[in-house]
C-alpha cells in the first residue's frame, strides 16, 4: 500500500468514528446506606430501596431501556412510575419501592 493510499485510509477512518459518541447507558446504581438517609422518609429502609432497584432493573427494562435517574425531576418520577407501574403489572408496593428506590438514588 502506497503511503497516499495509507493516509487516505486513515483519514477515512478518522473521520468514519468522529461522528460516535460514547454515551455511557444509564444505569441503576447500587442500594448504599447514604441512599436510606438521603430519602428524607423515616420509614424507608435498605431493604425497602433493594426491592425497588430490583423491580426497576427487571420490571422496567423488559419493555425499554433503563432511563437515567436524572432524566426527569423529583415531581415527575411519581407519575412517570404510576403509568407504568400500570403497564408492568406492579403491585402498589412494588411501585413504591420503585419509586423510592428512584428517588433515592436521584439524592446521591
């Protein structure tokens, strides 16, 4: 391969890859202690906050991908999670715990 040819060719590839981006897929972080306290809610515990990062893992990407907990505000989650909670089959105190989980996570 000529030298013009090697340029052009890296070139190419150069320019092929700058148009990606490398967005990192949101993800559920892990249920912390912080996480509890950062609730502001007395009655919420960590067992509480695992079963809602459970049910948010599983439930939710079944049918879509996982949205980033920060993606909407603290006054949309709780509609956001009531439609759906709808839509997956969520019990009401699955949703809740959902919903706190998603709260929580959103306080860190």
């Amino acid at each position: 391969m000529t030298s013009k040819a090697a340029i052009l060719l890296s070139s190419i590839s150069v320019l092929a890859f700058a148009g990606c981006e490398s967005v990192p897929s949101p993800i559920a972080p892990p249920v912390t202690a912080a996480m509890a306290k950062s609730t502001g809610r007395q009655q919420v515990d960590l067992a509480w906050l695992n079963s809602g990062r459970s049910a948010f893992v599983s439930r939710c990407a079944e049918c879509h991908a996982l949205p980033a907990l920060n993606e909407h505000t603290r006054a949309q989650w709780p509609v956001i999670v009531a439609q759906m909670a709808k839509r997956s089959g969520l019990g009401p105190e699955q949703r809740e715990n959902v919903l706190a989980y998603i709260l929580a996570a959103r306080g860190l």
